[in-house]
C-alpha cells in the first residue's frame, strides 16, 4: 500500500496489467505455433486426395474417418518437426533463414520443443487408433521414416529424396486405410514419381542457392549453412533425376487418368492431365531458378501453380460426379 510519503510501498512492488503481462504468453504461444509448422499441413491433403481419386469421399462415413486421418498426419508431422528443430538447433542458427526458428532463436527451450513433439506424435497414434487399428501401423511407420530421415537418411545421396518420397506415399497410403479403399497401382506410381520430382527440385533450389553470388549471400543477413549431402550432387546428376520423375509422372498419370475415364459423355479426367503437366513443369521451372527450395510456400503464393492446381480440382471434381 501507499507510504506516508506517497510513494509505493517496497512490500507491494507494481505488476502490469493487461496487454503487457501477456507479452511472454503471446510469445510462447507463437513460438509453439512456428514450431509446428502448420503451412506443411498442405502436404497431408493427399491423406484426402487418395481416398478421393478412388470417389469414395461420398460413401457413409468415410469423410470423417478421412478427416481424422488428415488431422492425425498433421500431429504426427508437426511432432516430428518438433523434434527435429531440437537436433538441428546448433547448425540452424547458422543458416540465413533457419535461424529464426524457435529453438535455434532460443525462443523454446529444447524440453519444451521435445515435450511438445513428443505429445503430438502420442496424439497422432491416438486419432490414427479411432479410425482404424491398420492407420496405426501406417503412421507409426511414417513417424519412423521421418524421424530416421532427420537422423540419417538426409545425409545419403539419393537415399534424403527417396525418404522425402516415402513420406508422401504414406500419406496415400493413409488415406486409403482410413476410407478403406484399394489404391490403384497407378495412383501410387504417379503420387511416388511427383513425390522423388518435388524433393530432386527441392535439392536443385537449395543447390543453386548455396552457389549464389557472394552479393546475394551478403543480402540475406547471415553466414548460409550448406546441407552435407549437397556436395554429393551436381548439376547434371539432379536433372537426370528430374527429368526421369517427371516422365514417370506424367506416363502414369496419363495411363491412370484413361484408365478412369467413361465410356461416353465429356472426358473430364482427361482433361485433367493439362493442368497436372502444367503444375509438373512450372514447379520445375522455378526449382531451376532456385525458388524451390520450400514447395509449400511455392504452392502458397505463385498464382500460375494455384490456377492450375484449381483447374486440376475442378476438372477431377466433375469427373468423378459424372462418373456415379
């Protein structure tokens, strides 16, 4: 209380109030919510994406089973993006943009970032459990390549884009479980080809981005680190890989496409494959322009990849009521 000089008294100090004593809070919160990483969610749409190229999104109770499906994926990725940042906190905060990650910034501390992925990845398992006993092994065995991605796999030429790859077919792969539908051979070729396409034009970005000009390095505030396994690749090495991806993709996207096609009428999947070809060759335009190095943020703001992905939508969106 007040002293008799008016002044406050040294047994009740001040505390703020309002806005200012929720700063920390605030803080921690939006360090929790970068942690997690929930712009990678996009990846987990395929979860939705497998059981809707098989149109059973429409059949009783499998949009919830789906969904869920979904949900748990994005647990389990965020949990292990928890951990990730955990291990890689010293070699983040040497990288221009990294850095800034919770961990690395020590915005988190490393109990709280492993407590958080840890309970996730529980809470992943738990949701994969309500839908369907198989949707556990399924993602336990995501959780066990990603995690051994972080820890070994990445820094094996060929074995990081085959890993990256594997994660995607695991989405499909849920999503079929989680419906329950057989997943055509094709469907998983094609998710396969486009997954190894997209990580081989993550690494052509990243390795176009640590040849850059010293001028261009001095402009993004900080000394780059280089991943290890980038100096196992060359140039010539990831086209090869690019371009025999995207010929697989296209081929079976092509051969699934008329497989699925109706005997009369508009051909709608077919007309899908423009859209998908232009998405294929504009993604690989910009990873050749080292701008590819982040697909989802890619997806997120290039308006040539969202017209074409949404043309692809509402084209197989059609095909698929057409054919019931």
């Amino acid at each position: 209380m007040p002293t008799a000089c008016g002044g406050a008294s040294a047994e009740a100090p001040l505390r703020p109030h309002g806005p200012i004593a929720l700063v920390p809070r605030r803080r921690r919160a939006h360090a929790i919510l970068v942690t997690i990483r929930p712009r990678q969610w996009i990846k987990n749409g395929l979860v939705v994406a497998a059981a809707g190229a098989a149109g059973a999104l429409g059949h009783d109770d499998v949009p919830v089973h789906v969904a869920l499906a979904c949900a748990a994926f994005c647990l389990l990725a965020s949990g292990a993006y928890a951990i990730n940042d955990v291990r890689d906190a010293d070699e983040d905060r040497l990288h221009p943009r990294k850095r800034f990650r919770p961990v690395a910034a020590r915005e988190l501390t490393p109990g709280a970032a492993l407590t958080l992925g840890f309970c996730l990845m529980l809470g992943g398992l738990a949701v994969c459990a309500l839908v369907r006993p198989l949707l556990v092994a399924v993602g336990a065995g995501y959780l066990a390549l990603t995690l051994s991605y972080t820890v070994l796999w990445r820094h094996v030429v060929l074995l990081d884009v085959l890993a990256i790859a594997g994660g995607f077919v695991l989405r499909a792969i849920a999503g079929g479980v989680a419906a329950p539908v057989a997943l055509s051979r094709w469907f998983v070729l094609v998710v396969t080809a486009v997954a190894v396409f997209v990580a081989a034009g993550k690494r052509q970005a990243e390795l176009r981005r640590s040849e850059a000009g010293p001028a261009q390095r001095r402009s993004e505030a900080g000394p780059a680190q280089r991943r290890r396994v980038l100096a196992l690749y060359t140039p010539p090495v990831l086209r090869l890989i690019l371009t025999g991806s995207i010929a697989v993709a296209l081929f079976a996207y092509c051969v699934w496409a008329f497989q699925l096609a109706t005997i009369s009428g508009i051909p709608w999947r077919e007309l899908t494959i423009v859209p998908f070809a232009a998405c294929l060759l504009r993604y690989g335009a910009l990873a050749r322009a080292g701008d590819g190095e982040a697909p989802e943020e890619v997806l997120l703001r290039d308006r040539w990849m969202q017209l074409a992905g949404a043309a692809w939508l509402v084209l197989f969106a059609v095909g698929v009521h057409a054919a019931e």
